[in-house]
C-alpha cells in the first residue's frame, strides 16, 4: 500500500510535534525553515534532490 502525502503536510507534523513534545521553540522551525528555502537555490539543490529521492525509493521498497 502507498500513501501519497505532500512533503510540506509531513515537515508541518514533525515541526508542530517538535514543538509540543519536544520543547524546541518556534523561532528554531522558523530558522530552519527559511534555510531549507535558501539551500534550494543553491548548487546543492540537485543533489539534495537525489538524494531524498533515494531515499523516498528505499522506504517505499522501489528498486529501480
């Protein structure tokens, strides 16, 4: 069985149980949160890309 759900609704998760369980402060989501978008427009996107690609296909059980 797949479960397709967007990115941003799994990130939104673990951010808001970060925050409830874990303490962290919201300023840190926040700063980690603009970094990502920073750090897509740069050299490392395509990589990080691949990356989380494989990564996708290693949970999923999909060999390509």
């Amino acid at each position: 069985m797949t479960v397709s759900l967007p990115l941003v609704v799994v990130l939104g998760f673990f951010a808001w149980a970060a925050v409830k369980f874990l303490g962290v402060r919201i300023w840190i989501v926040v700063l980690i949160t603009l970094f990502g978008f920073w750090l897509s427009r740069t050299v490392l996107a395509p990589a990080i890309e691949s990356g989380t690609r494989s990564g996708v296909d290693v949970v999923n059980g999909s060999h390509d």
